[in-house]
C-alpha cells in the first residue's frame, strides 16, 4: 500500500531465500524490482518476473536507510531515499504498530515480540522457547513445567531471569525453525497470540489465570520467526534494553521442588566457576582506543589508560578462592577459604546421617520430606511465617541431608538457606568450616563461633 490508498497482493517466488524481501516487520518499505501485474479471480495481483530483485528498509520515522537486499548491485539515489522517508511519514499517521514489548502486551492480543531466546525445549507436539525483552509483563505468566536438564541454554542466566522471560509455544510449521535456534539469537515472533490459562484445578479463580503465548500454526499476517542480524536497528535498541534491565539474582521456587530435584549434567566445579563468572565485572573491548606496545605502556608515567594485545603466559591465584580469606571482624583472625571439595566432603557426610524423626515439626518450623532422583531423603524445615511458595526468594530454611550440589540448587530458589544436621535432642549446625547461611551467592562462613544448637 502507498499514499494512493490503493492495496496490491503480491505473491513472491525465487529459488533463492535471500532474493525475495528480507521483511523484518509490518510497517517495513519495499522497492520491487521487475514485478508484473495480472488478474487472478477478478482482482489484480503482483508476481515476480525474470530478474526480480527487491530492496527493503526500516518503515520507523528516522531510521536509517540502509537497505536490506540479496543484490550484489542496485542503484539508490537521492530521491530515492526521499520516497522513503515520505512513505514513512505516511505510514506513521495511518499503520498502527503491531509490535509491543512484555510490558504492554493484554490478553487476547495478536502482536510482534523482539526478543531474545535465553533457552528451548523440545516437547511432544510443541516447542518451548524461552524469551525476554528486558520488560516484565504486567500479568501473571503461564510456565510450563519442564525440567530443567531438558532446556538448552545457559542454566545460571535462565535463573536469574525467571521472572523476566515468558514461555512461548510453537506449533505445527514453525516447529522447524524453532528448533534450528541457538540460545542468544535474537528473534522477532510475528502474529504471536497472548490469552489467559484457565487452571485446571478443582479450586480456582480469577486470579488463578495467567499470561500464555503461542504462535500458532501457519503463515497468515506473517506470523512465523526470524533472526535478526545483529548489527540491525531493532537489535541494538533491543540490547540497550538488555543491559539496563533490572536481573533478579534470586528466583522464583518450582512448584515440584520438593518432589524432585533437577540436577544439571555438568559437575559440581563447572557451575560454581559459572556462577562465578557471572558475577565477574565484564570490561568492553574499547575499540575506540589504539592498542599500545607493553614497552611504551611500561615506560609512561601513571596514571593512565591503555588498550593492550598480549599473550597470558601464568596467572594468580589459580582458583578463585585463594584471592580471599576469612576474616573475624571482633579478633581480626584469619582463615584459609575451604576448597569445593573440602565443602563437598562435608556435606556428604552430613547427608549419611539418619533423620530424626522425633526433631520433625516443631512449634517454631514446619518439617517436609522430598527425595532427590537416588531416593535420597532430604529434610526440609520451614519457618512457620514464612509462606515458601508465594515468596521463595525470601524464605528461610533449614535443610538436613542435602549434598553440596543439591544445596548450590537449592539457593538458586530459597532465599535463606541453613544447612543442618540433627543430634540426638535438637537440629545442630554443620561443622563450622561449612557455610551455615547461604542467601543465593552469597556463602557465609562461621569461623570461631561456638558448635550451635537451633532451638
């Protein structure tokens, strides 16, 4: 459609994917080259010819025009450029945006996401793909209960932003697509379908619904899946989203967690050096800045900045534990950082010692029992004020029989964990080379403190 108000369907064919359109987006410019008429079921239609080519851009009002083409040679001039910039500005008083973020989606909606996957999943009949825009959506999101071994993605960055990303189904011709995606791509889902999940509880209300996303099955206004490039517009005012959105460190508890634990295949030493990681601050490449010789750098007085290019031929310290040590803030001791495997040896040892059931269910905490995929029963002790599974990020509680793995899991959910062991009579710390409050990554230690009993 241009300013005539005249409409023309156009049905493109080529042997080759990247001579048709590269369409973004509703709303995008086209200049069709070698596109010829003809009359199909009494209305005029556009079809591609030999030779056809196209040029696309940007409908948004001061963007750039830049076009996207398979071409190796077109010709753009400057009046060019000017009908592109008078069909935007029509455009913009006449198309509504289809496009909306998290934040502003309602149900019953059809709309276009950028986005960008953090995770999928294979299921029965669908794909799961787990997306984000660096918005949080206004209403209570549907979740689907898989388990995390079967999501593709990074396990740490999927926690952390559990309460940022919304599950989206894929159906029937997208099926393909969604499954070739790479974790991190960035993606804009066309014609995507927001609506309300009824639980299918006994019990249930109004509130009880929640947010689904699906992209149906066919093509109809060009719903479907496409990666974006990423040196495009839309990707890099995505990624400026990205990086100021606000990322919780602690999310949200499983509904399942207490029935079974889904335990990452990687070992114990790769998702504390993941976790690790990111934490760590991340320094931009400074492209903007000449790379200096070590020489030059070594022979200038300081304080200064420098771009270097070097080869790393030895480091310290080795693990990332030797760079702290503990410190008694009353005495001023200090203590030398356990190793992970130190750590491990004692939580496996805790975990051999038998329940005692007489210790379950006291009038200051309430006791529940899960077991882990070895049959491994592990005691869970609640605070009786705290309500776990509306507010697991603040929630404290005392966990007896859980090995180190099974505790790094579990403070990906719990805000306050406690790992304790029972004596005969009352629920007793660890020994206190042992963390004896875990709040997400944050480990704390009790060097010189008395054996405790919790009481």
């Amino acid at each position: 459609m241009d300013q005539s108000g005249r409409k023309l369907s156009c049905t493109l064919f080529s042997d080759r994917l990247e001579a048709l359109p590269q369409i973004y987006k509703i709303g995008d410019i086209v200049r069709l080259h070698r596109i010829k008429t003809e009359r199909f079921q009494g209305e005029l239609k556009g079809v591609t010819s030999a030779g056809f080519s196209a040029l696309t851009f940007d409908g948004r009002v001061g963007g750039p025009v830049n076009p996207r083409t398979g071409s190796k040679s077109y010709h753009f001039a400057e009046e060019d450029e000017r009908k592109v910039e008078m069909l935007r500005q029509w455009a913009a008083s006449r198309c509504a945006p289809s496009e909306q973020n998290l934040s502003t989606v309602q149900p019953k909606q059809f709309f276009d996401l950028t986005c960008q996957l953090v995770a999928k999943a294979e299921l029965v009949k669908s794909v799961l793909l787990k997306v984000w825009d660096g918005t949080k959506c206004s209403h209570p999101v549907w979740k689907a209960l898989e388990e995390e071994d079967n999501l593709e993605g990074n396990a740490v960055l999927l926690s952390e932003l559990q309460n940022l990303t919304v599950d989206v189904l894929v159906y029937d011709n997208h099926i393909a697509v969604a499954k070739s995606l790479k974790p991190g791509a960035y993606l804009r889902i066309n014609n995507l379908h927001a609506k309300f999940h009824a639980s299918t509880a006994k019990k249930q209300t109004s509130n009880e619904n929640r947010l689904q996303f699906h992209l149906h099955g066919g093509t109809m206004y060009g719903r479907g899946i496409q990666i974006l490039p990423e040196d495009s517009y839309d990707v890099r005012e995505l990624k400026k989203k990205l990086e100021s959105a606000e990322v919780c460190v602690h999310p949200s508890v499983s509904d399942s967690v207490l029935l079974d634990f889904s335990i990452s295949n990687s070992t114990l030493h790769e998702q504390l050096e993941q976790c690790r990681q990111e934490s760590a601050t991340v320094l931009t490449a400074h492209h903007h800045m000449k790379i200096t010789s070590l020489n030059d750098v070594k022979n200038c007085k300081s304080p200064q900045k420098f771009r270097i290019r070097a080869k790393l031929k030895s480091y310290e310290p080795k693990s990332l534990c030797q760079s702290v040590k503990h410190c008694c803030p009353k005495c001023g001791i200090l203590q030398e950082i356990p190793d992970d495997e130190s750590v491990a040896h004692l939580f496996q040892d805790a975990s051999t010692r038998p329940l005692n059931l007489n210790l379950h269910n006291a009038f200051w905490y309430k006791t529940a029992v899960g077991c882990t995929k070895n049959k491994q029963q592990i005691a869970f002790h609640f605070l009786e004020e705290d309500d776990w599974e509306k507010d697991a990020e603040k929630t404290s509680v005392m966990v007896e029989r859980a090995s180190l793995r099974e505790i790094f899991q579990l403070s990906r959910r719990f805000g306050n964990i406690i790992p304790v062991t029972s004596s005969e009579e009352q629920l007793t710390l660890l020994d206190l080379s042992a963390p004896f409050l875990i709040q997400g990554k944050r480990w704390h230690y009790g060097y010189g403190i008395e054996h405790v009993l919790l009481s």
